[in-house]
C-alpha cells in the first residue's frame, strides 16, 4: 500500500490536467462576458428577447420588438430622441439637411414652417422665380 501513495499525486495531477484540457474544449453556450456581466438588467433584455425568439409557441419577430423596444425607452428619455432604423436613415439625413430635390430649394423649418434657404439652380423653384427668405 505505500508503494502507491508515490503515484497518488501524480494521478491527480494527471486528472485534474485532462479535465482542463477538456473543459477548455467544450462549447458552452453562456459566454464569460455573460456570467461576468457588470449590469444583470441590460443582460435582462438580451436573454428576454432570445427565449421570445426560441422558446414562443409562434414565430415572432424579434428585429420589430427590439425596435419597438428601443423607441420606447428613448420616448421615456425625452420627447425628440427616437431611433431611426437603417431603411430609413438616407430619407431621415436628406430631411435633416434641408434638401428638398422636387421643386429644387433648400429649406429650413422654424416653429412649423418652412423657410426657403435658396433656390437650386436650374431647379423647378429658380426657374419660376422663387428666392431666399
């Protein structure tokens, strides 16, 4: 019997170094960035949305409840921040510039109304007479 207390040590140590090496292997599905999280509550929302998205009975769309989530926390923000979603970025940035290309003027609005920058040249407004101001 106390030939083999030498070998104890090293089959330990040989178990505990295939257990690493294999647990290492191992493709678990919560991430460390998930078990380390700083704020449970922002991770709240993510695990919310994928266990609507594998787990609901119907087929759910979950791109419209993050979008329908988002609007709903910036409209709790204030009431002028709101989410534009990529589809509608180029349409949302031409209004924001004040660029009006159907009857050729840069505009501006100011208290609910528009107020003519200047015509385009050659545009439908500059040809029919239509300054600044």
């Amino acid at each position: 019997m106390n030939k083999f207390k030498v070998y104890i040590p090293l089959i330990v140590g040989s178990c505990l170094a295939v257990g690493t090496f294999i647990g290492a292997k191992l493709n678990f599905q919560d991430g460390g960035e998930q078990i380390f999280a700083k704020n449970s509550k922002k991770d709240k929302l993510n695990r919310l949305i994928d266990y609507i998205d594998y787990e609901y009975v119907d087929q759910v769309n979950t791109d419209s409840i993050v979008d329908v989530t988002v609007n709903g926390i910036l409209e709790n923000l204030d009431p002028h921040s709101v989410y534009i979603p990529v589809d509608a970025y180029e349409d949302a940035a031409n209004d924001m510039r004040g660029n009006f290309v159907g009857i050729g003027v840069n505009f501006y609005v100011y208290n609910d109304t528009i107020a003519i920058i200047n015509p385009i040249e050659g545009g439908p407004a500059y040809e029919a007479g239509i300054r600044g101001g």
